[in-house]
C-alpha cells in the first residue's frame, strides 16, 4: 500500500457523467464514497437523463452539471474539467473518469495512485475491469484496437479471472470507465475528439497520449465492476452525430475514425482497403445469422466515414500539433493479424466443440469429494488405458475399422471401375467440368452438370485438390460413416448401446451398403450416410407443423446434398409428401381445421421443392429426360432383378450372391404385426421396399449407354435397411423383457430365428467382403483404356470398340473418346448416342461399312481402336473394308486412321476442298482465307458461335447435326460456346444456397435481445 | 392391423407386377451374314471353272475398284484371269483349275481366314508350284509366310499387299532346294485368302499338280476322308502310293498314330503307331497300304498339335498325277455347288448317318442318306448342281475325289464361309474406364 504522504501528492477529481443511469448508479455512488482513498471533488455531468439519475446524484449531494441529452461524453468530460478550479503547481491533478454503470472496487483509487506514485511519465491509468454481473469475468486489462476496427483486449471470451493478467502493463489504452487522467495532459492534449462523441474516444485519447510522448498502463490491482450499459445496447444512444442511434454503426464509424486519424499517412490506403472488407466480411456474417440491421450497420459505418474524408483530414492535422513521436511508436501495442485469426479459430474451433459436445455438469468430480482416510494423492478415478476398448462405442467402430481395412486392401490408390470413373487429378478439373457449358464428351454435351461435382470439387479442396486421395478416404471411411450416422438415430430408440451399436454394425454391412461400396455408387454411400439425419430432424414428419421454418430449411439442404447426388431422392420424398398430404386432406374434410392443413401443406412442399431449386439446372433438366430421376452418377450398371431387390439386396456388380440373404425382410414382416412402435418403422420400411421392387423391373438407357439397363435402386433400399433396422432395435429392445417374464411362446421362436438369422448373415458377409468382396469391380488402378500415343493429339476423336462384360456375357460396344479416358462427372452429361454414328459403327463391325470412314469423317472421327482382347475376326473384318489405314498394332489393340481430312474445325471451300482448321478444346481462334463454310465436327448446340472480323457468322445445322457456319470473306475467326445460360444459371442456384442457408441458419440476437445472465 | 395388411399387400402387387412386367433387356443384337467368298485367280497355262448354285449369285472381279456386284447368270463360271470374290450366301463354290492333259485339281473358295496352313508343295527342282496370297479387302494388308521343310522352319517371308490385290511367290523361293514343304499363311492384317497350287515337272514332262485346300489350325486329331486308291488293274504295276506330310508346328516333338479306315476295316498300318515325329521339321512317311478299296481315309492322333496331309499318286489316262488329300473339320449342315462335277464323296466317322439333299440343274431336288460305319463312299448324280448337308452324325468327316480328263483332285466337304454372327455394338461410355 502507498504511504499516505506519497498518495497526498496527488488531487484526484471524479467527474462522473450520467444518461439514463438509474440501474447502476446507486452502486457506482456508493463505491465512490467508499474507497480507501478518499477522492478529493466529485463531480457529475448529466446529460438530460429522462430517469431518476439526477435526483439519485442531487441525494448524494454530488455536483452536478446539467448538459444536452446530445452530449457526448468527451465533451461531457470536459464539461466536468471545465467546472474545476484551476491547478495548483504543488500537487499533481488528476481526473478520474466514472462511468454511471461502473462501480469501482473500494480499493480502486487507492492502487491506481499507488502505480502511478513511482511512474512519472504515465498520463493515463486504468483499473482491471470486471463484469457487473459475473464479477469473475475479466473484461479488460488495456484495450487496443485491431487493424480492421475491432476493439482489441487480447482476452478470451468470457475469461474468467484467476489473476493470470496481473500486474502494470504498458498498454495503448485503458478504458474511460475508471479511468485516472492526469489534468495537465489532458488539457495539453485537448481532451477526448469530439467527434468521437461515443465510443473509440478512450483508443483515441491513449493513442495521442503515446504519441505526446506520455505512457498509458493498467494496473489489475485497480479493479472497477463495469455494465458496459452502451455497448449492450442497454439504454439508447442519443450522442450528436449518431445516426439511427445505432449502438453498432457508431462503434464502427468511430473504429475507422480512430484508424485513420492517428495511422500514418502511408497505412491510410491499406487501412481503408482492410476497413472496407472486414466490414463486408462482417457483413455477410451478419447476414447469415438474420442481422440485416448489424450488416448494414458495419456498411454504413465505414461509408459514412469516407464520403466525409474532410473530417479525418482535420483530425490528422489536428494530432500532428501535438504529437511528438511518430505514430509508429504505438505499433507494438497494434495486435498482429496473426492473432486475431488465431483467436477467431480457436472461437470457431470452441463454438463447433461447445455445439457437438456441450458440456455436461455434474459429470466432474472434486478430488474434496472423495473419502476422508483416503489418500489424497491416489487418483480418484483411476481407470487403465485399455478399459476404453471395453465401451463398446470403441470396440465396435475399431472391429469395423479392421473388417473395412482388409476388405478395402484393394481400394488403397486412385479407385477405378464399377460406377466410377477415373478420378481428376486435381480439385480445378472437377470445378472446370461444373462451371463450364460445353463438355468435351463423346459428340459432346451442353447438359448441365450435376451438383454433386460442386459438392465433392468442395471436398477436394479442402483436401489440396487431391480428388483420388478423396475418393479413397471417402469410399474406406463410408461404414465408419455410416455405423456412426446410424447410431445417432438408434441412440434416440434404445438406451441399450449394445443393441444399437450391433444393429449399426449390421446397417453398415446391408447388402445395400456393401453394394454400393464395391460398385462404386456415391450417390447411393451419401444416402447410407445422410439419410439417417433426416429422421432425427424430421422426427415430426406427420406433425410437421411442429417443425420451425429454420428446421424445414435446414432439412432442405439435406435433401438438396441428396439431390444433388441422384433424383431418386427427389422421387422417394415425392411420394413421401403425396402420401402425406392425402393424409393431411383426410384430416382437413375431418375436423376441418384449414390453417393447420395449409401450414402443413407449405411446409411438405418447401421441403420437396426448395431442394429441386437448389440443385437447378440439372433437376429442371430431368424434367425433359426424365431417366435422370432414377438414375445415379457414374457409369450406367444394372441392378438386380425384383426377387434380389425384395431381400434387400439391390444386386449388380459388387453385390452379395443371392445365397447371402439379409434379415431385412424377416424384421419388416415380424415387426409389421408388433404391437410396438416398431410396426411404424416396418410400414415405413415397406413404403420404400414396395417401390424398390417395382423400379427394380424397370429399365432405362441414360449415362452414355444407349443400351437400357435395369434401374439400381440401392436409394430405395436405404430406406427400407434403415426402417428395418431401426425396427429390430425397437424390438430387442423391448422383446428381453416380455420374453422373460412370458412363457414360451411363437415370440420366442420368432426372436430366436432374427437372431440366428442376423448372426448368420453378419458372420458370412463379414467372410464374403475380406475374401470376394475384396475383388470387386472398384479397385486402385493406374491402368488406361486409351494408349498414349492418341492423347498427344490434342482433342482427337477416337472410336474406341472394345469387348465389355464378363466371360460368357461379353458384348461389344463403343464410344468416341476425346483421346483420353473418362473422368468423373463425364458419364452424367454424356450425350445420346448419333445415329449416324451407330449406323457406321455397326457396319464396320458387320464388314457392311463401305462408308463408315466416310461417316467418321464428317463427325470428325480421326481413329478407330479396337482394345484388346477382340474378336480377331472383327479385326479382319474392318482391315478389309476401306477407308482405315492401320496406324498400329500393339498388345493394346489395334489402332486405324480414318482416311480424309477430318478434325474438329473442317474448312469447306466453294469447291468442296477440305481444309483442317487449328482448333483448341473448346474455342478456337484461326484464320479462314477465302469464302466457304466452318464446320465444327461437335453436337448441334445453339450456344456455338463464331465471330470473324467482328461480325457473327451465319450458323446453320448440318445434315449430320452439327453446327456449320458461313463464312462470306477472308479474315480471322474466333469459336466459342458462349456459357452465359449456364452462368445464368449458376448464379441462379448459388442465390438459391445462399438464401437457403441464410434461412437455416441460426438466427442471431441483438445485445439487447440477450439476457444478463447470458452476458456474464 | 389394417395399415399393416395394406402395406404387405403393397409389396407383394409391386413383386407381382415386378415379376410380370420386367423388361427383359437384351443386351446384345446380333447381325447374321455369309462373309463373300474368294476363288483364287487363274494364273498363265491354267483354266478355271467355278460350280454354283445359282445363277443370280453375284460376284465381282478382285481388280473392281467398286463395291458393285454382278450376277454369273451361269451356274459354271469359266474364270480367264482374276480372282473373283462372289456373295456365295451360304453356298460354297467349288473351283476346279487344271492345265490341260497335265494336272487337275480342286478347291473351295472359302471367306478369309485368320490362319491358313498348307501341307503340299515342294521347292526342289522339279516344283513349279505357286503360293497366290488374296487381299480381298479395300485396305492395305500384311501377310506373314512361314515355311517349313525337311530341314525345318525357313525364314519368315512378309508380305505388303495392296487393297484388292493379289501376289503369286513361288514355291520354290519359300525353301530353296528342300523337298517338302508346309506352308503357314499368317494375316496380320486385311481381308486375305491363300490358295497353292503344287504343281512338279522335270523339264518339259509335268509330273502332275494339285490344288491344296489349307487346314485352319493345327490339332490333336486330323481325319482325312478321302484318299484315293488306284487298284492296278490286272497284270498292271501298282502305281498308287501315297506319303503322308506331316508337321509338329509347337516346339515338343509329337507322337503319332496313324490309324487306316476303308472298307477292309480299320486297322494300324505297321509304324505308324506312336510315331515320333520332331517338331518343326516337316516329316514325310510313306503309306502303302494293301487294301482293296478304291478310296480309303486315315484317322491321325497325336500327343501335340500337327498338320497333315497325304498325297496320292494316281495315274490318269496313263499320266502321272497326285492328289494333296487334306483334313477337314467335323461335317456340318451346309451346301456346296457342284456344277458341273461328279465326285466322289467319301464320309469317315465310326458310326455314319448323313441326309443330303441333291439339287439338280433343273431345278428338282432328291434325297440320299448314307449310313455306315468307318467309311462310306457316296457318288453325286450327273446333273447335280448342289448337295446340301441336311444332318450329319457327329464327328463324321467327308472329302470328296473328282477325276476328270486332265487329272484327279480333292475337295473338303466344309463350308467356305460360315454364317457369321456379328454382335451388333452399342454405344456405352463404359469402355472408356479400364
């Protein structure tokens, strides 16, 4: 404690300014008149409060002095200097700020002189401020102020105080709540800005206090109990100049008033640019949680601000006179960029921790708890490093870890083959194929692609680019995935976690799910993995009045991430909603009760149509071809027959044999005539079972294959897997105990029979997966289809024959390749197959071709390839007729050169004469150099264009469908698809997200609309 | 309990209409044509007559640049020079080619192949034979000749041809010196048909010719159904003696059985059980075997893969001649025309049921069945224009001898092209992923 005679040296004046105070001020009142060191003269300025804070002031006999209710508190402040007497030469004057919600602690005064006593050079003091309703909640010690505006303390949120900030520290500023000015300077320097009227002044005034040469600390011995009333927007902002009385929009204005007026004339460009952003950045982030107001609040802060730049200039001129160092002398104090992420992560990083794991109280136990005799430094819960195995969450996720790794040994690489196609070896190709409105497939494609593209170009991303390193993770975590997913929903039916940690372990062998993995369905292993979420936020499908509109939006971008991934959803919750709304209507002619019916109503076709939106064009695009709505990305591969697909089994490439029957169908049918819940589930499971097996009979021609192939309709079957196991979770979990106190009955033969059946089922897939299953159609592989040497020709079109299935059911089939094998998402916009094309191609097979070289050309089909194997015959066959010139012959295959000229971009002359004209993979720049026609060997698309000399050519469509153009003079031509729909469209659906999002979001508060309690 | 009947009946509508109403998908179309046929050209000296069944039969000459087919409009068709490709629609056309009073011989024209061997031929001093290699097709085609002798494999001769074209080596340049020769026609590629022609003289005497008809492959077992056997008339000198060729193409040596089938029963020849044969020398053994029959067939085993034939000297009109007896494969449904002709088929299998069907030039037709065990001998009726293989018992082989004023040939009773079935391709992207 400072001597008394070294605390006399100093005169301290409390200058107290009040607006509408009354909540806190008996308090601040209180700890004035109670410090240990007494203050010498208080003083309070009242800016026209419309409370009783001036009779509260008037009843502790302070001095007040009346001001405007637009008053500021810099010029309050100096209001209150003004009405003291003048300085005496032998003491040292100091002022000593006082808000009306702040109360200082009763030894506050007595340590700020005690830290000034030895500091001479120190102008301004500031205590540790503490929360008013949490007292433990340090709010500052020093604040600063960031480059992008934010008030900078350098703590956590919500720190609570352990003394870990202690001591006096060199600080920029402190704030004016409890804050001790030494007199002298303060009138030297001028006081707080007026134009800060609000808000900043206290930054302000330390940073031109440093720069007069003076040192600014906080001593947390000082410590001072602060509402912070204006800044929680706990009474109105009714300073001068500030418009709206928006709390935030001065705080923000003041920020970059601060920034500018005190930076040096050099960081002024870069500040305002950092400025600018942040506060659009904030801005959008104001968006999404529903804050338009604090949007335009931090726009209009900062526009403010620069439409007025006569303002910040007589503020600097204004600084320069008193400054005596540069400004660069308080760079120290300005927190580095890198802090300020680092803090917002680690608030991210907390926010996502506290929101998917809360907290739970009481779960810690004080080592005061434990028994007296025992030794204190034993442990109180002592547990083994392996007892973690015995929680069968462990256990179970690491066994499927194990069975997933050795099934998977042949899936460690770039994957390849069933539904999948070769990985881009990069995330910018996956981006490329999404955005761009001409795809470089077959004859080529303006369809749009599917979203799914975005979603995993997204992904991929995030993972550098590595699109096969993705897929890889992707297709080895999916069980992982799925058992986890899975469990959240069977967590919510049993309290028993070995029922629903089994019962998620046999979800995550579902012949479903093996199937989709081993043939590489991505659409179908999004479904295992999403679908289980939506029951769980959609546990009021009936009532679903009950559901908040934020919770429909949510749920629609699940369904538009399943959209996005296969139409089968789309057809699913169609008929979800039909069935739904008949029921409505049935209720509605009952009790006749319309709103109900309307608000469930809308919200049933919110639910279906907003994600239709989200993933336009490509949905509006199934409209016109309506075998998009039941097919899946990738390849076109048949499913199984009806008699698989009603056992659960969706068959095709990679499916388990018909012998390996899955309980599915026992559960749904027990379950079915239960008297539990469990008979829901069954119905449900039914509801999506009964469609399976009707779609299963169904065949559609869509991906590239112009064959028709049988409809995998593994979607379906998730579905019926999830209502099927969620029913034989609800059955076991009740079933013990009425098996237990009955006698025996049919119920035991029936529970006796599911489980030797799932046992038996689990035991033989497990066995199939890490044997056969391991050899399934989606391998690593680096191997290509195409060779080499016909991918140095940049865009060449190649017939590519090749022998395609297994052995005793091979087929013969064909596409054009544009030199290079298929990527992912190329299979979904591929185009129907040309007929002329189909023609040539069957009789060069036939031997009948006469002109299918012919044909080739015009399509600008520069070589055949034949891939080995082939039928050698075949091969005889196409040397024998004419227009081929064989190019080589290697283990390969066999490679022909159509004879003519033929290329992507074909000049005809007048004279029939054909030109090859230079072309690149999409648009193309060349030179024409006499009148005739530009052939471009690419699908007839309205989009294709070419400019010469400025005008736009005259396009026609060919007699083989493509686009031809007149050329009528010599000069340079430019090609190219113009992309403006697809943009169009593009901006269309990222509206759609965005609006989406913002209406899923949760919704943010004003300060005012939070509670003190929260606040502490 | 109403909903829960409601929905098990659901599903089993659904697998009802699922089990009645599925598409069967038909994965693969198929197209059904008989390839065109090529006859072999009629070189300098020689005559040619092609056998047809129809006079709408339509052909075009190998030097035609178009694709344009014309009709023979005669159901035997003298051939001056070229090769001609003819759209035989399932009927193969026999051509018989001869050098008059010197040599005849017969063979069929057949579609192109991916392998021709040709046991036959000689490339000593006295051969005059002649290898004629057929592009038919309309691109550039590659051929590989590989000869074989008594001194083994001889180097490989590759051959350019252009489209529609046709180049004639001579038998002697293929193993210089060397006496027996196996020739193996290779295509690599383009639409090619072989054809030889073994013809021998010492100086200006012809010591007879024959057309040899290739063997597609080497196998296990050969059967060769018709050998003729000249019966030396009393107080006459036997003439007839045959040599089976043969060759063990792969690189072990074959062991070889050869096993006689005629009317005087089936029997052994003594050494020709187990016979050794080195591989890639060609191996001649002489078979003169006493039996009565006039034509008899040889059944050959072995333990690897061979080529073989037996050539027969006959005498006709008191010249010298041989016959290149080659083997066939296993007897199907098929016609032949044999305008013109009137050979002998001889059928060989150890337990023989055919149906022929025998069209004559008047257009009216007549039914013969042959049965037998062993071998059977079955002659065409004059006026015969094509026999049609209506059924066959398995593992029946036929050959069939025709003698004529200038010498005796051999003909294969096999299809020269076979229905071919062409799956017709479907476009599918999925070839493009490995």
């Amino acid at each position: 404690m400072a001597s008394q005679a070294s605390l006399d040296r100093h005169r301290v004046s409390a200058i107290i300014v009040t607006h509408d105070g009354q909540t806190w001020l008996p308090e601040t009142v209180a700890a004035l008149t109670s410090q240990t060191r007494a203050i010498d003269i208080i003083i309070a300025v009242d800016t026209d409060s419309q409370d009783n804070s001036l009779q509260l002031l008037k009843s502790a006999r302070i001095q007040v002095i009346n001001a405007e209710r637009t008053c500021g508190f810099g010029e309050a402040v100096s209001m209150g200097v003004d009405s003291l007497k003048p300085r005496h030469a032998d003491v040292i004057e100091w002022i000593w700020l006082i808000h009306d919600d702040c109360a200082p602690a009763p030894t506050a005064l007595e340590f700020l002189l005690d830290a000034v006593n030895e500091r001479p050079q120190v102008a301004m003091v500031g205590p540790k401020l503490l929360g008013w309703h949490d007292r433990t909640h340090i709010l500052e010690v020093g604040i600063s102020i960031a480059g992008n505006g934010a008030r900078w303390t350098g703590l956590e949120p919500l720190e609570y105080d352990q003394g870990q900030h202690d001591g006096i520290h060199d600080v920029l500023s402190v704030s004016t709540a409890g804050a001790l000015i030494r007199r002298d300077i303060f009138e030297e320097i001028g006081g707080f800005d007026k134009n800060l009227a609000l808000f900043r002044d206290d930054v302000d005034f330390g940073w031109r206090t440093r720069v007069a040469g003076h040192t600014v600390v906080a001593a947390t011995r000082a410590v001072v109990f602060h509402a912070q009333a204006s800044a929680t927007e706990r009474r109105t902002i009714d300073v001068e100049g500030a418009l709206l009385h928006r709390p935030l929009l001065l705080d923000r204005r003041n920020a970059a008033y601060v920034l500018l007026a005190n930076s040096s004339w050099w960081m002024i460009p870069w500040l305002s640019l950092q400025l600018l952003s942040s506060a659009m950045a904030r801005a959008i982030g104001y968006l999404l949680v529903k804050l338009p107001g604090y949007a335009s609040d931090e726009l209009l802060a900062v526009a403010t601000l620069l439409i007025k730049p006569g303002l910040i200039f007589r503020a600097r001129r204004d600084r320069k006179a008193h400054r005596f160092v540069s400004s660069r002398i308080v760079s120290s104090y300005i927190p580095p960029r890198w802090s300020q992420l680092r803090m917002s992560i680690s608030r991210l990083l907390e926010g996502i921790r506290s929101r998917l794991l809360p907290d739970i109280g009481g779960s810690s136990q004080s080592i005061l708890d434990s028994v007296e005799d025992e030794d204190l430094l034993v442990p109180t819960k002592g547990s083994r490093w392996f007892n973690v195995f015995r929680k069968p969450e462990v256990s179970g996720f690491l066994f499927l870890a194990v069975i997933t790794l050795i099934a998977s040994r042949m899936r460690l690489g770039s994957l390849i083959g069933g539904a999948l196609p070769a990985s881009p070896s990069g995330a910018r190709d996956l981006w490329r194929s999404y955005f761009e409105s001409w795809h470089q497939v077959g004859m080529g494609s303006s369809q749009a692609s599917p979203p799914w593209i975005a979603v995993l170009a997204i992904l991929a991303t995030v993972l550098f680019g590595k699109t096969p390193l993705l897929l890889t993770l992707f297709f080895l975590l999916a069980p992982l995935a799925m058992m986890w997913s899975i469990l959240t929903l069977f967590r919510k039916l049993t309290k028993n976690s070995w029922i629903s940690l089994s019962a998620s372990f046999i979800y995550a062998i579902s012949p479903v799910a093996i199937a989709a993995i081993n043939s590489g369905r991505l659409a179908t292993v999004v479904a295992l993995i999403v679908a289980p979420q939506v029951p769980i936020l959609l546990i009021n499908w009936k009532k679903i009045e009950l559901h908040t509109w934020r919770q429909i939006f949510t749920l629609t971008l699940i369904f538009g991430l399943l959209y996005a991934f296969t139409l089968v959803t789309f057809v699913i919750l169609a008929g979800l909603v039909i069935f739904a709304v008949v029921g409505d209507y049935q209720g509605f002619v009952l009790n006749g009760d319309r709103p109900l019916f309307l608000t469930r109503l809308y919200r049933r076709f919110v639910l279906l149509l907003v994600p239709f939106l989200l993933t336009a064009p490509y949905s509006f695009e199934a409209l016109i071809s309506p075998s998009k709505f039941l097919s899946e990305p990738g390849i076109s591969l048949p499913g199984g027959g009806a008699h698989l697909v009603i056992l659960g089994n969706p068959g095709g490439v990679g499916s388990l044999p018909w012998w390996l029957i899955s309980p599915m169908l026992l559960i749904l049918l027990v379950a079915l005539f239960s008297s539990s819940r469990a008979k829901g589930f069954a119905i449900y499971g039914l509801g999506f079972l009964a469609p399976a097996v009707l779609f299963s009979s169904l065949s559609i021609s869509t991906h590239g294959n112009s064959a028709r192939e049988r409809v995998w309709v593994g979607t379906f079957l998730v579905g019926a897997t999830i209502a099927a196991s969620a029913a034989g979770v609800v059955i076991l979990d009740r079933i013990r105990g009425v098996l237990v106190s009955s006698n025996f009955h049919y119920r035991h033969i029936l529970a006796a029979l599911l489980l030797i059946v799932t046992a038996l089922y689990s035991i033989v897939t497990i066995g199939w997966s890490i044997s056969v299953g391991a050899t399934s159609p989606v391998q690593s592989s680096r191997s290509t289809v195409m060779p080499a040497f016909l991918s140095v020709e940049k865009d060449t079109k190649t017939l590519v024959l090749r022998e395609v299935g297994s052995f005793g059911n091979k087929s013969i089939q064909y596409y054009i390749s544009r030199g290079r094998d298929i990527t992912l998402g190329e299979p979904d916009v591929a185009p129907r197959q040309t007929l002329r094309i189909a023609v040539a191609a069957q009789e060069l097979i036939d031997g009948s071709g006469i002109s299918s070289s012919q044909t080739f050309a015009d399509f600008g089909i520069k070589y055949v390839f034949v891939k080995s194997p082939f039928d050698r015959s075949i091969i005889r066959t196409i040397d024998g007729l004419g227009g081929f010139t064989r190019a080589s012959a290697t283990t390969n295959g066999v490679v022909w050169r159509v004879q003519g000229v033929t290329g992507r971009l074909i000049f005809v002359g007048a004279d029939g004469e054909r030109t090859l004209l230079e072309a690149g993979e999409v648009g193309a720049r060349t030179t024409v150099d006499r009148p005739g026609r530009v052939l471009l060997t690419e699908s007839y698309d309205r989009s294709w264009q070419i400019f010469e000399n400025g005008y736009r050519l005259e396009r026609i469509e060919s007699e083989q469908g493509l686009p031809l153009f007149i050329a009528t003079e010599s000069g340079e031509i430019s090609l190219l698809h113009d992309g403006t729909i697809r943009r169009a469209w593009l901006s269309f659906e990222l509206i759609c997200w965005i609006f989406v999002i913002i209406l899923a979001a949760p919704s943010g508060r004003r300060k005012r609309e939070i509670s003190e309690k929260e606040l502490a | 309990m109403k909903r829960s009947i409601y929905a098990l009946l659901a599903l089993a509508l659904s697998f009802t209409l699922a089990t009645l109403l599925t598409v069967t998908t038909k994965s693969s179309v198929f197209s059904e044509s008989y390839p065109a046929v090529v006859c072999p050209p009629t070189l300098s000296g020689l005559s040619s007559q092609i056998s047809l069944s129809s006079r709408k039969t339509a052909f075009q000459r190998l030097s035609n640049r178009s694709t344009k087919t014309i009709p023979f409009n005669v159901l035997r068709y003298p051939v001056s020079k070229d090769s001609l490709v003819i759209s035989a629609t399932g009927v193969t056309p026999v051509v018989w080619q001869s050098r008059a009073g010197s040599w005849a011989g017969g063979a069929i024209c057949s579609g192109p192949t991916s392998s021709q061997w040709f046991v036959g031929g000689s490339s000593d001093v006295t051969s005059r034979g002649r290898l004629m290699v057929i592009n038919s097709g309309l691109s550039e085609a590659i051929v590989d000749v590989q000869a074989y002798s008594e001194n083994g494999k001889q180097p490989l001769v590759s051959l350019n041809l252009k489209s529609k074209s046709y180049i004639v080596l001579n038998l002697d340049s293929l193993a210089t010196g060397d006496k027996s020769l196996t020739v193996h026609v290779l295509p690599r590629s383009g639409r090619i048909n072989a054809f030889m022609i073994d013809e021998l003289g010492a100086g200006l005497q012809s010591l007879g010719g024959d057309l040899v008809n290739p063997i597609t492959s080497p196998s296990r077992t050969l059967v060769i159904p018709a050998i003729p056997n000249q019966i030396p008339k009393k107080g006459q000198k036997a003439s007839g003696s045959h040599t089976l060729r043969v060759l063990t193409p792969s690189d072990v040596d074959a062991n070889v059985t050869v096993e006689l089938l005629s009317a005087d029963g089936r029997f052994i020849p003594v050494g020709f059980n187990s016979r050794r044969i080195s591989s890639g020398i060609v191996t001649e053994l002489r078979l003169s075997p006493k039996i009565s029959a006039s034509a008899f067939a040889v059944r050959i085993k072995s333990d690897e893969p061979i080529v073989a034939a037996i050539s027969s000297r006959v005498t006709v009109k008191g010249r010298k001649d041989f016959v290149w007896s080659t083997p066939t494969p296993a007897l199907v449904p098929m016609a032949m025309a044999v305008t013109g002709l009137t050979p002998l088929i001889a059928f060989a299998s150890d337990s023989i049921a055919v149906k022929v069907e025998v069209t004559y030039l008047n257009g009216k037709k007549s039914l013969a069945t042959i049965k037998g065990s062993d071998i059977a001998t079955w002659r065409v009726p004059n006026a015969a224009r094509s026999i049609t293989i209506i059924k066959a018992s398995s593992e029946t082989y036929a050959g069939a001898l025709v003698a004529s004023a200038n010498g005796y040939g051999y003909l294969p009773i096999t299809p020269g092209s076979l229905l071919t079935r062409v799956e017709i391709p479907s476009s599918n992207i999925r070839v493009l992923i490995p």
